[in-house]
C-alpha cells in the first residue's frame, strides 16, 4: 500500500494518506456511509438582539466542546459524530441543540439560527483557534468580521479517493441549487438586504469568494493529493486559502465532502429532508461514477472550461432569488432552482439505495416538498417582514421601522426553532 504524508492544515499535524484507489469498475458505493453535520449557532441577547459577548459564550467551553474557530465570537458550533443511521445524528443534534437552549436561557440569551447578522456588522473577533492567526498575519481584523456568516455543514465520507473526486465534482454542480432552496439569510444592517442569503454575498467579498476547486476531468486522486501537498509546504497562505473559500471542499485528512453550501437550516424538517436527501444523493452520483455513466443535465456543466461561470452565475441567483433563481443545465438552458430540485428530489427518490430504518426516505421528503412549494426559508421571513412593515420610509438606507420588524422577525425565528427543537421526535 503506497501513503503519501500530508499536514492538516489546523493542527499543523502530519498523518498519511493512502494513494491507491479501485478502479471505478470495482468500486461498491457504500449505502451506509458516514455522515456529519457541523452547525454554527449564534447567540444573542434576549432583550436587546446584540451579540452574545464572546467571554460568555467561551465560558462554555470548558464543559463542552463548542468551539467555533472559524467564526464569530458569539456563535457556538454543534458538531455531531459521524454517523451511518441518519436518525442518531438527528437525535445527538437535538439533543445537543437544546442542551444549548437551556444554557442560554439561563444566561439571558437567544438563539438567532440566520446564517449572517441581521442587525449590526459584527466588530468582536473569537480570540482564539487558527482564524484569527492567518487574519492577523493576512487580512486583518476588518476583512475577517466581514467573513462571520454560518452554515448548516454536512461531511459525506468515502473511503477510495477516486470515487471521493466523483462525488466532490457532482455536487459542486449542485451547490447553487442547494444554496438557493436554503437561503435563510434576507437581512443586514436592520434592513432587508435584497437578497435571500446575505452569507453568500459576504463570502463574495473573499479572496475568490468561496467558489470550490475547478478540477480536470482526467485528475486522479494520486495527482491532486500530490499536488495538495505541494500547496500545504508553500507557506501559511493555503490554511488561509482553505478556511476562506470553502463552502465545497475536500478534506483529504478526514476522506469526506464538506457541503457547507447551505445558510443555516433552522426548520428540524428541513434538515431532515437535506440529510436523507444528500445520502441517497451521494450514492446515487457513486453508482454513476462506478458504471461510467454521465449525470442528468439538470446536473449544470461538467465542462471545466465553463464550469466556473456557470456556477458564479447560479449562484449570483440563488443568492438573489433564493428558490426562484435560475441555473444552467449541462444542455445550456436556464432552469428555475426549484424545478432543479424537484428533479433532484424525484432522482434520489429513484434512487436504488436501500432505506435507513432510522430516518426512512418517506418521512423526510414533505421537508423538501415544503421547499419546492413554499420556496427558500429567506422568502418566509420576507414576507413576515413585509407583513410588520408594509411600507416604507426610506428603503435605502432602511428606517427605525425596518429594525423593528427585522427584530420581530428574528424573536419569532428564535421561539420557532426552540419549539421545534423541543418536540419529541417523530
Ligand atoms: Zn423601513
């Protein structure tokens, strides 16, 4: 067995990686494979919607393990272990959610589950953890408070390193759709910011904006771990590289995807639905990859050379039109995010890939059929904006008025997810 040695990029760590892989022909997708989810959490005060201030947030982490290195100091990070049946995850982050909720309820705090700050650019950086290293020595403060927004992550594992490129290069062409249907990020600066995820937008002020790697069609995993290699001994600038631009990676050290497409998914049936939904939909694209098939065009290009403009471009609308945005199918025609969706929710339906008992297709699809019919949760909260504040004084700059129903929008957003989170399973 040949190993190639690789440093993860926090902890500086070296560990080996293996080389070879299956050809595609022998490769067995795994119909259980391991999965994950990371959850950005931000806390705020009950009264005042403010920040939670970062000493008592941190004041949690010596009894638990909610450190959130890569973002803001007000947020904690819920990360689950990584799980075959989906339902265990579901219940160790429901059950760790509202161990949460608790916690802040007696330290006179809120949950906020929006994927960006509604209210106020945040200025207070976490003092700790690898972030704020490369900041001080690359960005500076300023630009690393513009990159607070969080996402609902989910690791999917593989173990062979050539299915694990497959599957990476499948779901970069979905990232946009997945982005649109989960917008759940319409405010900033106490107003509407005119658009459904504003986490998106922030990330577009990033180095390259968080778009993924654009790989060659023909590169093998012994190719780019080689090169991956290279770029970890160049020099602090690649931690950096990696932390920033991510919302689709690939962590060699850990064998999985992280899909950090998605704003925060509040509504625990939404969840539910991307989990179950991404499952099936990882093996499906690795029985693809085993039987040299090509993906449905609703896929988006898989052309490298146009890759990258057909994704900026997705993406430019979904951010701006959540559910409603349009991608680019492989054929090149203009396809509405939400009819992508339904396709995709019918392929992974299809999908021969046996049931998991602990979280059964059928009882997680009415979270995705509720996107499809209602769109991305951002048009909800817009609309209950628009219902407090009919009109308005001075939309640009955004009125006394505008803060009011935003803070509205986010105490009822709050009750709802402790509610939900709250209810017995099932
Ligand atoms: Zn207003």
């Amino acid at each position: 067995m040949r190993t190639i040695q690789l440093r993860n990029h926090k902890s500086g760590q070296l560990y080996d990686l293996r080389l070879d892989t299956l050809p595609a022909a022998q490769f067995v997708p795994d119909a259980h494979a391991t999965q994950g989810i990371e959850v950005e959490l931000p806390l705020r005060h009950a009264d005042t919607l403010a920040p939670a201030p970062g000493d008592v947030v941190s004041s949690l982490f010596g009894a638990e393990e909610w450190r959130s290195e890569e973002a803001a100091a007000n947020t904690c990070e819920i990360k689950t272990g990584p799980y075959r049946k989906l339902g265990e995850l579901l219940a160790e982050y429901r059950a760790r959610a509202c161990w949460l909720l608790d916690w802040a309820e007696q330290h006179g705090l809120l949950i906020v589950p929006l994927a960006a700050e509604p209210l106020e650019l945040l200025t207070e950086v976490s003092s700790y953890g690898f972030i704020p290293k490369i900041a001080d020595a690359k960005y500076g403060a300023a630009v690393l408070a513009r990159s607070y927004a969080d996402c609902t992550q989910l690791n999917i594992h593989v173990a062979d390193g050539d299915a694990l490129l497959a599957l990476f290069r499948g779901l970069v062409r979905l990232a946009p759709i997945l982005a649109g249907m989960f917008a759940s990020s319409p405010f900033a600066g106490a107003k509407p910011a005119g658009v459904q995820s504003f986490r998106h937008v922030v990330r577009r002020g990033l180095a390259n904006g968080g778009d993924p790697e654009v790989l060659p069609k023909t590169v093998r995993w012994e190719e780019y771990i080689v090169s991956h290699q290279a770029l970890t001994v160049l020099g602090p600038w690649f931690p950096a590289l990696f932390a920033l631009n991510g919302m689709i990676r690939l962590r060699p050290d850990r064998m999985c995807v992280e899909l950090g497409v998605t704003d925060i998914i509040a509504d625990p049936c939404h969840l539910a639905g991307y989990l179950a939904l991404c499952r099936r939909l990882a093996y499906r694209i690795l029985l693809h990859y085993r039987d040299s098939e090509s993906l449905p065009d609703w896929f988006g290009p898989d052309d490298p050379a146009i890759q990258d403009a057909a994704f900026r471009s997705a993406m430019l609308s979904a951010v701006r039109l959540g559910a409603d945005g349009l991608c680019c199918t492989q054929s090149m025609k203009a396809m509405r995010m939400a009819d992508a969706f339904s396709e995709l929710v019918r392929w992974v339906k299809e999908s021969p890939v046996p049931d998991d008992p602990s979280l059964p297709f059928d009882s997680a699809l009415p979270g995705l059929i509720d996107l499809i019919d209602h769109g991305a949760p951002a048009q909800r909260l817009l609309k209950q904006f628009y219902e407090l504040h009919p009109t308005c004084s001075d939309p640009r700059p955004g009125c006394p008025s505008c803060r009011i129903a935003v803070i509205e929008v986010c105490r009822h957003l709050s009750a709802e997810f402790a509610t939900q989170m709250r209810k017995s399973p099932g």
